[in-house]
C-alpha cells in the first residue's frame, strides 16, 4: 500500500510537495468530527507511545498534541522542561537518548534552538514532529492555519493572504508562506523595516513595510505576535507606536475584502498587533484555528505512528489495496 505521507518525521513545510500538504489536511478532514462527538476516542493508534518534549512555553500546540494522542487512544507523555533533568544541566541529546530507551513511537519537540528537531531526528529511531524551533519552523501551525482557510474559502489557490507583523522572528509566517506559496496562493509579507526579512529571504511573498497596502483586497488576514522574547529594543519604537502603525483594527480591516478572514496563531497581545474588537468580531477564525489544531495534530501522529497507514485515520479497518 501507498503511504500517503512517505516521510518518517515532520521537520518543517519545506520541501513538502501539494500532494502531501493535501493529503495531511484531508486525513485532519475526516478526524475533524472525532473531537465533537460525546465520546472523543478512536482506536487508531492503540498502543503507540507520543512523548511531548517543550523547552520553550506552549498552551494551544502542547495541549493539542496531548489531546491529538489521546484522541486517537495513544499513550501520552508530556514532559515540561523546567521540572525535568535539563534544570540540572541534562543536554537535549541525552535527554533524547534517555527517552529513546523508553521505546517512545513519536517524539515532538519545541525548542528555541533553529534546526534541534532536525538534530534530534538524525540521533532517534521515533518520529519526530517539529512542534516549533526557534525563528525557523512551526509546520503544524501552518497546517492547521491551511486547513481553516481552506474550510472559510473553500480553497487555497488563488487566494491573497497577507501575513503581518514580526516576520523575521516568526516561524509561523515562514511556515505559512512555505505552504501557501505551494499550494498556488500569494502571500503578502507586511511589517516595520526591522522585522522584515532581507532582500533574497522573501520566501516567495510580495513585502510591504506598510500594513495598509498589504491589507488592500486581500482574502486573508493573519496577524502576528509581538514577540517580545525575541526583541532586543532596537526593533521597536514602542508597543504604543507599534499599535498606532501596524495594529488591525476596524478601519484597516475594512481595507480587506468584505469577506475576509482574521487570524492569528496565538498568543495574542490584545491592543498591541490587534485591536480586541477584531479578534472577537464576524470576521475572526482565530478559535476555529485552535480547534482546527487538534485535527491536524491527529492527522500528523497518525500519518507517522499508524503501521503503513494500514488503517483509515478514524480507525476503521480497510481493504490493503
Ligand atoms: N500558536 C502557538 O504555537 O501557540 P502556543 O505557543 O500556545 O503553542
């Protein structure tokens, strides 16, 4: 049987090609209803071990990992950092060894290190997925922010999305515009000078280094966080500033198409990159984004831990074929 995935770890959007991205975002398609029905359990992956390994903060991707898992009756393990041995000077390669004698079947890892997922990949027999690494990639993130476009518009092609804020910093756009670009949609880069990438690092998108022009006719909308942990006081004049300039509020949001959608990865700094009454308005999928989540993470675990994918991603048996 054809596997509809032929990679054994999920490292980033790059390099994966259409047919993939499709096929991942189908698989979260038909796992969707699993997590509204009154008994939010398929037989899936039945005796398969995830170990969630985060070393940077998480709510929205370390709880939808566990609930993907469980979800799909793996065990789960969630391993927080600040009470595990790397506070007494473990390194993460010993830690993966360490863990890797426990025979888990997936490892997923945040670190604030570009490229770790990838370093880890090479020294581990599990499947590891990239649950975000640095300023590199979140491909998850991507996915799920595919997948509810795809469920607002009903495509991907052809669409106009502007992605605004801190690029430079941000995994998430880099993901993102990986996975638009492939799929046929234009992309729009809009952010102050200092957080845009350099000339040749566009990744396929069209660079404003203001928000409005990017905002003009566009059918999606995604703003960025603010990532204060990752700025130096060079980058900013000042959140106040920041708002003033760049935030989504009502009038630039009426710049867009009247059908536009908004969305943000979260966490979001109310006030700062969007203004409270567009993150709560019509528009916003900011929460479908977060459901949305918990599909693609079932999609992804059972992609890489189902035997050959020999099983329908709800766990019904189906003919080899
Ligand atoms: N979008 C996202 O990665 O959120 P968390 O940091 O809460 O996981």
């Amino acid at each position: 049987m054809r596997r509809i995935y032929p990679h054994r770890h999920l490292l980033g959007i790059e390099g994966l090609t259409r047919p993939e991205i499709v096929a991942l975002l189908d698989a979260a398609e038909s796992l969707f209803d699993v997590s509204r029905r009154s008994v939010r359990k398929v037989p899936t992956l039945r005796g398969k071990t995830v170990v969630n390994l985060f070393y940077e903060p998480s709510t929205r991707t370390r709880t939808s990992f566990e609930l993907a898992g469980k979800r799909l009756s793996a065990d789960v393990i969630n391993i927080s950092v600040s009470t595990s041995s790397a506070v007494k000077g473990e390194s993460l390669l010993d830690t993966v060894q360490n863990l890797q004698a426990m025979q888990p079947d997936v490892l997923v890892i945040r670190h604030s290190a570009s490229g770790a997922p990838h370093h880890i990949a090479e020294r581990t027999r599990a499947a590891v997925v990239n649950a975000g690494d640095g300023t590199h990639e979140h491909p998850t993130q991507a996915l799920l922010d595919a997948f509810t476009i795809r469920r607002a518009k009903g495509r991907l092609e052809g669409l106009e999305v502007a992605i605004c804020g801190d690029i430079v910093h941000s995994r998430v756009a880099r993901s993102n515009a990986h996975l638009l670009t492939t799929m046929g949609a234009r992309v729009r880069f809009a952010g102050p000078r200092t957080l845009l990438p350099v000339a040749g690092e566009s990744l396929g998108a069209t660079i404003y280094d203001r928000i409005e022009p990017a905002l003009e006719g566009a059918d999606v909308v995604m703003m960025l966080r603010v990532q204060r942990e990752r700025l130096s006081g060079s980058f900013l004049p000042s959140t106040r500033e920041y708002s003033r300039t760049f935030g989504l509020n009502p009038a630039r949001l009426a710049l867009a198409k009247p059908d536009a959608i908004v969305m943000h990865p979260g966490p979001m700094n109310r006030g700062v990159e969007i203004d409270p009454r567009v993150a709560d308005g019509q528009q916003s999928v900011i929460l479908d984004q977060v459901e949305a989540g918990v599909a693609v993470r079932m999609a992804v675990l059972w992609v890489l831990a189902a035997e050959a994918n020999e099983f329908s991603a709800t766990g019904e048996p189906r003919p080899a074929v």
